[in-house]
C-alpha cells in the first residue's frame, strides 16, 4: 500500500503556513501516530471490560464536549510539520510525547465517560468528588500540594482544580494502571475511596449501554475557519493576559548593587533567559510561554531602566530565578503575576 502523500504546505516556512485556514489543513488522526495513541487507548478500555469507545477527533485543544462522550485531541497533533509550527508560536506541544498524549487522553476519557453515564448527577458522586456546579476556574485554582485526598497524574496537582477534574484524573489513574498497582501507591490515601468508587462505576459500566451516545461536536477542525495566525493570537492572549507595569521597584532591588562598566541588566537577563525560563517551568508547572513572554517583558524593562549587572552572574541568576518563580506561582493561584498592594 502506497504511503499517504505530504500535504502540499509540509514545506512551507512559518510566516507562509500561518495564513492557512486551519480547515484547509486537510489532516487526520487515520494515517497520523494519533491513530496508534488513540487504539491504545480503545485497547485498554477493552482490556478493563469496557464497552464505550469515546470517538475522538481534531479540535481546537484537549477536551471533551459538554455532555457528549467524545474527545477531541488538538490538531496540531496529526501532523510533525503542525507540531513544529506549534512549538514555535506556544514553545511547547501539550501532548506531543507518546507518555503525554496517553495521560491526556486517558483524562479525557474520564469526562467522556462521566458525559456517557451521567455519573456526576448522583449523589454519591457528589459526595465523593464534589458538586460539578461550582465555579470553574482550572487556572486560578489553589492546590494543596501535600493533600492525600486527590490522585496525581497530570501537573499541577489538577485532580484539585474542580470536582470534574477530579473524577477524570481518578479515572485515569484507575485506566492506566492495575488495580494492585494504584491500590499500593494510594495506600492510606482519602484519594483511594475515590478509586474504588470509580472502580465500583466501572463494574457498573461493564454490564450496562451507555445513557449517551451521541451528541454535538465543538470546535471541529475540519469546520475552522480561523487562519492558524488568528489561532495563535487569540491563544497568547488567552495564556499571556496583560501584566501590572510596576516591576520596576523589584528590578532596581535586584541589580541594586550594580555599577557601570560590570554589562548592562538586559544583556545579562538575554543571556540567562533560556535556562531560567526551562528552570522556573520545571519547579512551577507554568506554560511555557507565559513564562517566557514575562522574562521577555523584564529584559525590555531593565533595558528601559538603563540598569546594569553585578559582577557575580552566579548569586544574580540565582535572585533572577527566585523572583520570576515567585511571580509565577502567584499568578497560578490567583490569575495576577504580582498583586497591586
């Protein structure tokens, strides 16, 4: 059998991919490594006795649609050359590793799931994971690291950002692993109720048709009018919101000590941007590209100020890294890089 030909913008450079409707894209999970991910996912379901197979297609980003038991898996996935244009605009792929589009899709499974058997409108779900009618604000939300009443799968403790979140990350630590294995590792936990009652749903689903099997698809690609250009812009906006201009106290504190002739505030943060950025990242669970549009901020403001370096880059790499992490982990709590007062 022939091999599927490239589409025809495969070569394109960034600049000429951009205006392209994302419907003309014409790609496909079929054909594409999302095909192998998602019979992945349809082979462990099967393996759990399941008999639900969430359909999934290309959408605008990870979801399920409200009420629906499908999924949708962002485009930008089905094809390398889409994956590249991705890093480049948002400088990182969500879901672009084997491991991290199962993980992904495992949740999502569990929203399709609940969606499938309206478990959420019972009682007993209510009790175990909370009401599904609480405001729902997965960004803003504040986590209890050290709290054993939620499983850990994906980042950022999310099992804790609503009661929906919670059943779809219990569900997928209930999928993608034994039971011996989960009931080891959540052993003493409050979490672990949570993972037998989903297990209890799950022998329940096992003998019974799903009440839902259809429904309305949100945000298909195919039906995207949008230029990737526009797509792009509104997801900056959406994950870069608009800063407080009052960073300029702190920055004076930082290279206080600085005198003329050591290098420039801004060269030295142009320099360390890249390793501090990957640094803070790491230890906070921010996207990446809301921490790099702020350090990229800061670089122009020190520029702005006519600030200059210490001499000891070490300690002030160090006091750099603090401070871009201290505005971070706010802004993951409470939506704001810095308060006002």
């Amino acid at each position: 059998m022939d091999a599927p030909a490239s589409p025809p913008w495969v070569n394109l450079r960034d600049e000429e991919l951009l205006p392209l409707r994302i419907r003309d894209l014409g790609v496909r999970i079929e054909g594409s490594e999302l095909e192998t991910r998602v019979a992945k996912l349809y082979a462990d379901l099967e393996a759990r006795g399941l008999r639900l197979r969430p359909p999934c297609y290309l959408g605008d980003e990870w979801f399920s649609p409200d009420g629906v038991p499908a999924i949708a898996i962002p485009f930008y996935l089905a094809h390398p050359r889409l994956k590249a244009l991705e890093l480049h605009q948002m400088m990182e792929v969500e879901g672009g590793t084997p491991e991290w589009c199962d993980q992904l899709l495992r949740h999502e499974c569990g929203h399709a799931f609940d969606h499938a058997y309206r478990f959420s409108g019972r009682r007993k779900w209510r009790a175990f994971f909370g009401s599904p009618d609480v405001d729902y604000e997965p960004e803003n939300y504040r986590p209890r690291p050290y709290s054993r009443s939620f499983v850990r799968h994906l980042p950022n403790w999310y099992a804790q950002a609503h009661p929906d979140e919670d059943f779809a990350e219990t569900f997928a630590v209930w999928l993608g692993s034994p039971a011996e294995e989960w009931r080891e590792r959540y052993r003493g936990w409050k979490a672990l109720e949570k993972l037998e009652y989903v297990n209890a749903l799950m022998d329940e689903a096992r003998k019974k048709p799903p009440l839902v099997t259809g429904g309305r698809r949100r945000a298909e690609a195919d039906k995207m009018r949008s230029t990737l250009a526009r797509y792009y812009a509104a997801r900056r906006k959406l994950w870069a919101e608009d800063q407080p201009g009052f960073y300029d106290a702190d920055l004076r504190r930082i290279f206080a000590e600085a005198t003329a002739g050591k290098g420039t505030a801004a060269a030295f943060m142009r320099r360390r941007r890249k390793t501090i950025v990957a640094s803070v990242v790491r230890w906070t669970g921010q996207r990446k590209y809301v921490v790099d549009e702020l350090a990229r901020k800061l670089v122009q403001r020190c520029a702005e100020l006519g600030l200059q370096s210490p001499a000891d880059e070490g300690a002030l790499a160090l006091d750099v890294g603090a401070y871009l992490a201290s505005l971070v982990t706010n802004h993951l709590y409470t939506g704001r890089f810095k308060r006002s007062v």
